[in-house]
C-alpha cells in the first residue's frame, strides 16, 4: 500500500500557505433566565451551527486514531491530536463534530499524520462511527473567564484550538430574545440534565407589551402568559449553558436575601 513517508511529502508539497487567522479571544459567560432563575452561558454565533435539510445541525467529521477495541470501547493513540478536514469558513464546518475511528498500524507515531486526507487514504477502510461532540475551533490563544481551556487538533498539518463541551446532539431547541429591550437576557426553555436540552438554539424574537420593563419575563411561561408570540429569526446559535443558579434572586433587604447574607457572614466567622 502507499506508505506514509510518500503520502507525508506529498502532503508537505501542496501546503504552501497559513490557515486563515483567528484571532484569540476570550470567552465570557453571558447572563440569561431559565424558569425565573439565571442561567449562565457561552455564545459562540451562528457560523459553526449551519441547519441540515431535516431541521437538525449540520456535523463535520473528525477523525480520531485508534490502535484497536477492548470489548468495543477504542484505545486511543497516546498523544495522538484529533484531526479536521475543515476550518471555521470552509463549506462544511460545524462545532458539530462527528467522530470517526481510524485504526492505525502498530508501529504508527503519535501526530505522524496531521491532514485529514492522508489519515483517509491511510486508514479510511477501518472507520467506526462515534458519538456528537460540540467542538468550537477558535483562534490560538483564546480562553474563557471559566476554568474551561482549549484543547488541541490538527487542520493541514497545523495546530489549531477548540473547546470541548462533550458529548452533544442535532437537535435544535428555542431561545427567547428581545431585540427592542436593551438589558433583557436571553431566555432557555431547557439546562443540561434536562430531557430536551441542546446547545444548539434557534433564536426566536420576542416583542413585548407597550410598557415593558427589562427582565419582567424570566420563562417561556411568563412570555406565554403575557401573550407575545414568539418569531423566528433565522439564526441558530451554538450557547453552551455552564451554570445555572438553583433559586429565583431575591430582591435586596428581603428575608431570603437577608438569611443568606446571615450564612455567608457565619462560615466566614467560622473559617477565620
């Protein structure tokens, strides 16, 4: 068969320029509602989540090296990066990887191979189909003001970033926002641990009642209830949720808000 040394000069002759720049970034968390409680989440835009013809996303592959299976789970390539065929702006891309298994010979080096292309021409007849990962590429260097930090791939035998969020599916859920109400956050119908939670979502427009004030609506009920219908912009966004508080705020000098004050003060008394 073609050996890799060939496939790998060949490989170095055609690639005779950079990858489109992305500039690093860093990501911050948005503040949102979900059922009258914040919600803090990433947003990510709309170009890696293009919409597939049965209204799910779109996914690109990704290609993971494998020297086998133990009782059907793959052993991964120690080492090894993962690896792309395409790059955020080429017809194709989405944060929605598709993993696919190559099997690679026994004496195969970890990051050999670094171009999609040649890992199919190598091993394009040992593919297993893996789960949906949600992969954002960003530029190198980016970060987030959370503990998340990129990992790394390969795209034309370069380096590149992405973040991964795990493990993710094509469905496409809602997402509340209010062009004409600066200050309102965005609203979620679903969180992680919820049977129809994405992160993938359709933005849908809200105009509210003459007289609104910010942030009076906090769920899908109370937009429901205040009789605004909802219209879909056309735009689908990937907006990883990251957190989400566990009650409703409180209003300061109430006696949730109060009581909690109390227990803050106490542990720090405790921990001095």
């Amino acid at each position: 068969g073609t050996s890799i040394s060939f496939l790998l000069l060949l490989s170095s002759l055609y690639l005779v320029h950079g990858i489109r720049n992305l500039s690093a970034t860093t990501y911050t968390l948005n503040k949102g509602w979900y059922r009258d409680c914040y919600t803090y989440y990433f947003d990510f835009g709309s170009s890696g989540a293009p919409l597939a013809s049965d209204g799910t996303v779109s996914t690109a592959p990704v290609y993971v090296l494998v020297t086998g299976y133990n009782n059907g789970i793959p052993t991964l390539v120690p080492g090894q990066k993962r690896i792309v065929p395409f790059f955020p702006g080429d017809d194709g891309y989405s944060d929605l990887w598709h993993i696919v298994y190559l099997t690679v010979d026994a004496s195969y080096q970890a990051n050999t191979v670094t171009d999609a292309q040649i890992a199919l021409d190598l091993w394009g007849n040992t593919t297993v189909n893996g789960p949906l990962v949600n992969c954002p590429i960003v530029g190198n260097g980016s970060q987030t003001d959370q503990s998340l930090q990129t990992s790394l791939a390969w795209y034309q035998n370069q380096s590149i970033s992405y973040f991964d969020f795990g493990n993710a599916t094509s469905t496409i859920f809602r997402l509340y926002r209010f062009p004409s109400v600066p200050g309102q956050f965005s609203i979620f119908d679903s969180i992680p641990g919820d049977a129809d939670y994405s992160f993938f979502r359709a933005i849908e427009s809200i105009s509210p009642p003459t007289g609104y004030s910010p942030n009076r609506y906090r769920s899908f009920q109370e937009v429901a209830n205040g009789g605004a219908s909802p219209i879909f912009s056309g735009v689908i966004i990937n907006a990883p949720i990251w957190k989400t508080d566990l009650y409703p705020p409180q209003p300061s000098g109430s006696p949730i808000h109060v009581a909690s004050l109390l227990v803050i003060f106490a542990i720090v008394t405790i921990s001095m």
